[in-house]
C-alpha cells in the first residue's frame, strides 16, 4: 500500500459500520479509548449525525473501496466559552497501523479547524501510548498535561496526556 493509494474523503453514512468496526476494536483491545463496552450501530450513528448536524468534521480514509481509518474532532468541553476549542479523535484499523495514515487523517482536522476560525485542538492520549504522542508533536503540538492515575482499565490504572495545538 502506497499513501498515493489513499483517499482522504468526508465520511457518509454508509462508512458507519466500518467506523464502528474500528472503533470498537480500539475500545475492546487498546487504552485509545477509556472505554470497557463496545458501542452499537445506532451510538455511533448517533455520534457522526451529531458532528454533522453542528458542522464537525469526520473524515475517512478510504483504500481500494476499504475504510482503513477515521478522524474527526468534537467539543473540548460542553461549555459555551470553549467553544473555539476542540478535542481531536484519529484512529486507524488494526491492520493498517503504522503506515502513515493518522498523519493523512490529522491535516485535514487541523485545516478544517482553521477554516471555521476554532482557536485551539486537544489531544487527549493514554500516556503509554508514545506512537500517538509522536504523531501529534509532528503537527506541532504539545504536551500541557499530564494527569496520573485518571482512567483504569484491563487491571491497571492509566495516565492521560493533554497536548495542545494553537490553530
């Protein structure tokens, strides 16, 4: 697989099921996700009609018609006075990891972002995730918190990084 093969593309509803398959595989076997339960069809349906109903992002990234990753970004946090903030999410399929593609699916996020005049992008990341931490630095971001002890998942407690880009 070259990157050149790639289509970088707005998600539609008919990538759901691929999206969910991703995202459920990062919830049930990574730290990704500080979730234990996989989601259904109808939360994630759920999820992108609310991105798109507030114009957020969700892009696919699309290779010889397979849905090999996703990204979009939602609200930092609920209040109205971070609403020029928001909260990056990018993930890749299991057997496409490491190729390149969460770097094709960051720009677009970050481009998107600028173009509606939002301010700042967070990434929320597991601490031992170093991979995930590395990608972001290379757009710029960095590291402005370091929460211990914060999740707990497969028998262990879990530490969470914040890394901040200003847009």
């Amino acid at each position: 697989m070259s990157l050149s093969e790639i289509t970088i593309r707005h998600a539609k509803e008919q990538d759901i099921p691929a999206i969910l398959d991703i995202y459920n595989h990062a919830i049930l076997n990574t730290t990704a996700v500080y979730s234990e339960q996989p989601h259904t069809y109808e939360m994630r349906l759920a999820w992108y009609n609310e991105r798109i109903s507030i114009d957020f992002p969700v892009f696919v990234a699309e290779y010889e018609k397979e849905i090999v990753g996703f990204s979009s970004y939602g609200h930092f946090r609920a209040w109205p006075c971070y609403r020029y903030t928001v909260e990056n999410s990018v993930y890749v399929h299991v057997d496409h990891r490491g190729k390149g593609i969460s770097k094709l699916l960051i720009q677009p996020l970050l481009d998107y972002a600028r173009g509606k005049g939002l301010h700042a992008m967070i990434a929320g990341i597991d601490a031992d995730n170093q991979i995930s931490c590395n990608l972001h630095s290379s757009f710029g971001f960095v590291e402005v918190a370091h929460f211990k002890e914060v999740g707990y998942k497969f028998d262990r407690w879990l530490d969470l990084k914040f890394m901040e880009l200003i847009l």
